[in-house]
C-alpha cells in the first residue's frame, strides 16, 4: 500500500506535533519513563490518524497507552490547535503500542542463546 505524497507530508507533520504534545504530557505524568512518537500513518481520505508509541520501560506500556486513550479529546483539541492553520480537518486519532523494538530486544536474546550454546 503506498501512500501519496500528501498522505506522507501530513504524517511528518502530524509526527512533529505529536511528538511535542506527548513531550509535554511526559513531563507532566510519567516521569521516569520514556515515551516516544515512532510512526503517525495517514488512512487515504486523511479522517484516521494511527499513532504508535514507544514506551520504556515496556511493561508500563498498556497504563501508558490506556491513560493517553482517556485523554484522547484533549490530545485531538491540542493538536487542532497547533496545526489548524495547516489543516481544515483534524483526523481522529488511533493510538497503538510500537513493540518492535521488544521484537528486536527478543530476536537478540535469542540469538545469543544459540550462540552461546
């Protein structure tokens, strides 16, 4: 599925901005854990926004992720105001856990265990 040109630019910009708005939210609520925007995907008719997080330590992941859903408004209303001029319609937003880097920590036990054996 390749994504267009504006699906792509409206992506960067929705990243950028979310990225600053959970840097805020971070300091505020979950100090000592690390929280990362890794993707924003664009659907085609640019209504859905999914964003995917990091989070470190992992197993606060699912507390992460289920406070940043409750406040998922406020979040939508932060961030239609910061890109407002540059969009009429501010997508709904989707949030998900990125584990890929937990996939990676995992394959890289495992092939050491083999290694190692």
């Amino acid at each position: 599925m390749e994504e267009s040109t504006r699906q792509n630019k409206i992506s960067r910009l929705l990243h950028r901005e979310m990225a600053d708005i959970i840097l805020k939210i971070n300091k505020a609520k979950y100090s000592g854990k690390l929280i990362t925007v890794s993707t924003v995907r664009v659907t085609k008719d640019l209504g859905i926004a999914r964003i995917y997080f990091s989070i470190f330590p992992s197993e606060f992941a699912s507390e992460v992720l289920s406070d940043i859903k409750l406040n998922s408004k406020q979040i939508r209303g932060e961030l239609g105001r910061k890109i407002g001029k540059n969009l009429r319609i501010v997508p709904e937003l989707e949030f998900y856990i990125d584990d890929s880097l937990d996939y990676i920590d995992n394959i890289n036990k495992l092939i050491s265990k083999t290694t190692d054996n």
